[in-house]
C-alpha cells in the first residue's frame, strides 16, 4: 500500500520531537478525523529555518508526511519554505495512496501554521502566508478533509 | 514467508489442511456438474447432499432449510432484501442495531431508500442490545428483526434467546448474523426461535467464497439468483461443490472441537486482556467482558493511532486489525466503536486481537511485548500524549 520512501520515514521518522522556545509552534488536523501534526520551527535572525521538529498523532502516512516536510523546509528560507507543498512531500515520497493524499495537505499546513506562529510572534507579515485554517488551538471543530 | 503470529481471525482463517483434503478430489477427480445426469454429476450431488445434511444437522436444521451462498454477505443481503419484499404487504418496518456488519447496515440504508423505515437499536458501553428497547420498537408494521449472534469487532454476543422469544412473541421475523459466532458458539435455530441466519465458512478454518443462509420452513422468501433450478430454485448457480464439501468439513471439526478449544481459547484470551490491563497504561477493553466470544480481543490505546499500529505490528510478523478511520477507509472511526459510546479520538486507537485454535501463550507474550514498545514509542510521538502530560 505505501511506497518504500514511505516506509522508511514511518519506521525511522525524521525529526521528532519538540524544540524548547520554538520560534514557531503550530498545531493542526483534527482527532475527530484521527490526524493531529504539530510542528516546531528554529528560526534564526536571517528568517532561515535552522531547526524543524514535529509530533504527529495519525497513520503511517501522516507521520511519514510529517517527517518529510520537516526534512524539505530545514535549512530553507522561511519564504523558500512556504513553496514546499503537499504536492513536494508526496513527490518527495514517492506518492501517496489517493485516500492518504489529505496526509500531506496536512504536513503542508502544519508548516504554514508554524510559520504563521513565527510571523505573529514577531509582528511581522510573511508574503503569501495567510492565516492557516485548521489550526484546531483555533477551531476544533474544524472538518476539512 | 517469515514467522508470523496470526492474530485476525475474525477477519479470517487459514484453512484447515483436513479441509483442503477433502476438497481436493473435487476439483480433479470429481469435477461433475451437480445438476448432471450421469454417475459423475451424481458424485458431486452426493458431496453436496451430504454436506448439506452435516451443515443442517449443525444447527438443529432441516437439509431443505439451508441455501448455499457465497458467503456471508450474500446470505445477510438476500435475507434482508427478500423479506422485506415478501412481506411488504404486512409491512415496511425494520428493526436492526447500530453495531451490525456493513453487510446489514448498507443493505437497510438501501431499503430505506426504497422506502421502508428502519430502526436502529441503540447499545450500551458493552455493545449490548437492549430487549426491552427491542420490544418498544415493535410495531404493527414491523415484517423483520435482524440483530447479529455475536459481534466482529468487540465480541460482544447478543441476548438471542430473549431477542428470539420477543420476535416470536410478536409474530416478526428474526434474522440472525451469525457470521462470527458460528464455529464458536452452539447454535439450536429452533430453541433459539432464529427464522433466518447467515454464516460463512472461511471464519471457521473453512474456505473463502461460500457460506449459507438458513431459512425457516414456512418463511416466505423469494429467489435471489434468478437461473437454474439449483437451491431449490431460490439461489440459481452452479453449486461451488468444492466450497460446500471444504464448508462441511470445517464444521464437522469445528463442531467436534467446539468445546475443548473455546474453552482453552476463552482462558488465553483473558490472560492476553489481563496482561494489557496490567501492563500498558490508558488502555480500555472494548466489548463486553464475560458475554464475549472466546477468542475476541479488542483495546483502545488512548493518545495513538490504530493504523500505526497495526504498521508496526505487521513489522514485527503480527497480524490484526483496527477500527480507526484509516483503516475504514473513510474519516469516521468503526461506527461499533462510537456506537459504544467512545469518543472519535479514542475509538481511532482501537485494535482487535482474535484468536485460533493454533494460537499459543508464547505467542500472546511476544505480542504483549511488541505492543508495550510499540505503543510507547507511538505515544512518545504524539502531541495528545505530550498535551496530556503538560
């Protein structure tokens, strides 16, 4: 059912974890619909993203899509960051199984949540960066898969 | 293939080698049509008579009162579909539960669209119907009451005699799922006052892809397979002769054996629910806890994932199964699970352990083990455990 890229980042996910004093900490999915990412940033003064960690409550391909995301954007601008898709982390993967597709929409938001945390912390606005939807600290009733 | 600890049996069963035995002529040797004339068609006939009697014979039945089907599915939809067309005259009232098969579930969602009323019996923390509700639910309309033996996901094993006597008490129809329960439980379809029930013989170390409906003599059900003149003109087809005679085996041991290995399958069972109790924190045991069939297991592991879980299972060679969203390939958990009242985020980490007659201690402690790391790890990497902690 998975790909071996898959696979691999379920079995030895990259990443986990949490960073203390994150610059940017943000949280979306749902457990209603059994996904919850949260995603840490380590932004440093030149907006490059030094550290990225996640914890993810979901199936294999949510972790794995968590993993991978978090791979992508480390070592990125956060403006190069905001380019890395869903579409890039299932490339990235190798692909995805249609059902699991929502996975890595999610890995993408939870990015942008982040960053959008980080942005705010700082008073500052990120170009192309608005205000992510299921972030559930806001909604929690949020459905949009 | 490397060692694997088979822990899905109630998804299904290896077949048994005696099965495969007695099947094998029948496709090289004896490979007649049932319906033929000459002595070859005659041999299969006479396979398939006797396993019918054998089957019959299982459940307190008469040889004519059971159809062979494909499987249970088939048996569930052609006793739900032909009922309710046979009897809409009296009525277009059905009464099922909330926690039945799919095979069930989707096959009342589409009589009701073709326009009957359908209600669903609510269950309790344990999966249990209620009688009394049932009872309530009745109505002069009502032609069909189809609640399930026992069920596949928590084990739960119904109040039948009392659903059985209210049913007959009232002159509707009761129809039985006995797809999990069949094999494990001793069934007398006229004590229990069943007029209908379906089973499947790959739950019990039978082949894949046959199964039966029993049907009261006297119960008026139209054909579902519309064709030759085989089962009694109401399920045309030729007969799957290997299926029936590998059908009839598996329940000739399984009836011989029926006693003895539950028994010793009830004792593993409660020594596996024992040892996750004690040993895995925030677990819950799903389903009922002495009214449970004797090889059902079935927790939810709070702050995880069932899909995740039966990934790293699978990794280690262990086969079983979950009632989370990804592994019902929609976003809803097992509808069972919310039905006993869990919440979404909970049912989600369910798992389901069911046991065989070749299960071992052994195999049940290495499960254990896998299980305690395997859930520690998941919950190291999750922010619902993080968020409890904090």
């Amino acid at each position: 059912m998975y790909s071996e890229k898959v696979m691999d980042h379920f079995e030895h996910p990259r990443n986990v974890g949490e960073i203390e004093n994150a610059s940017g900490v943000g949280t979306v999915g749902n457990a209603k619909c059994g996904d919850i990412m949260r995603i840490y940033l380590d932004i440093d003064e030149n907006q490059v993203i030094r550290d990225c960690k996640f914890k993810t409550f979901g199936c294999g391909a949510a972790v794995a899509t968590s993993s991978m995301a978090t791979e992508l954007v480390k070592g990125k601008t956060v403006k190069e960051a905001l380019k890395v898709t869903n579409k890039a982390v299932m490339e990235a993967l190798d692909g995805l199984p249609p059902v699991k597709v929502h996975c890595s929409l999610l890995a993408e938001e939870g990015i942008h949540a982040a960053l959008w945390d980080y942005a705010e912390k700082n008073g500052i606005s990120i170009e192309g960066l608005s205000k992510p939807k299921s972030d559930i600290s806001e909604d929690e009733e949020e459905e949009e898969y | 293939m490397e060692h694997i600890i088979y822990l899905d049996n109630a998804a299904t069963t290896r077949t048994a080698p005696e099965v495969v035995q007695a099947m094998l002529p029948y496709f090289t040797e004896f490979y007649g049509n049932a319906s033929s004339i000459y002595r070859l068609g005659d041999k299969s006939l006479g396979a398939v008579t006797k396993a019918r009697d054998k089957i019959a014979a299982s459940i307190g039945a008469d040889a004519s009162e059971i159809y062979f089907t494909a499987g249970g599915s088939e048996a569930d939809n052609w006793a739900l579909k032909a009922a309710a067309e046979a009897y809409k005259e009296k009525g277009r009232h059905i009464i099922t539960s909330k926690i039945e098969h799919h095979a069930v579930l989707h096959t009342c969602e589409y009589l009701e669209k073709l326009g009957y009323e359908v209600t669903y019996l609510d269950v309790d923390e344990d999966g249990l119907i209620s009688p009394q509700e049932l009872k309530a639910a009745i109505r002069p309309d009502t032609i069909l009451i189809s609640i399930m033996f026992a069920n596949n996901e928590i084990g739960t094993i119904e109040p039948i005699e009392e659903i059985g006597k209210i049913a007959h008490e009232h002159s509707v129809l009761f129809h039985t799922d006995a797809v999990q329960a069949f094999g494990q439980i001793p069934i007398d379809v006229d004590r229990l006052n069943i007029d209908m029930l379906s089973a499947s013989a790959h739950k019990l170390n039978g082949p894949k892809g046959i199964g039966f409906l029993y049907i009261r003599k006297g119960v008026k059900i139209r054909s579902f397979i519309h064709g030759g003149a085989q089962e009694r003109k109401r399920r045309a087809g030729t007969e799957n002769v290997t299926g029936i005679v590998g059908f009839a085996k598996a329940v000739e041991l399984s009836m011989e054996s029926m006693e003895e290995r539950t028994k010793r399958e009830a004792l593993l069972r409660d020594y596996l629910i024992a040892r996750i109790e004690k040993e895995i924190p925030f677990s819950r045991l799903n389903g009922h806890r002495s009214l449970r069939l004797p090889n059902n297991v079935n927790f939810c592991f709070r702050f995880i994932e069932g899909e995740s879980l039966l990934i790293k299972l699978d990794m280690q060679g262990i086969c079983a199964s979950s009632g989370s969203a990804c592994t019902s390939g929609s976003l809803d958990p097992s509808h069972v699970l919310l039905a006993i009242g869990l919440e979404h985020e909970i049912a989600h980490g369910s798992l389901r352990l069911t046991l065989g007659a070749e299960t071992t201690k052994e195999e049940l402690d290495t499960t254990v083990e896998a299980l305690k790391e395997i859930v520690e790890n998941l919950r190291s990497m999750s922010p619902l455990y993080e968020d409890f902690l904090a």
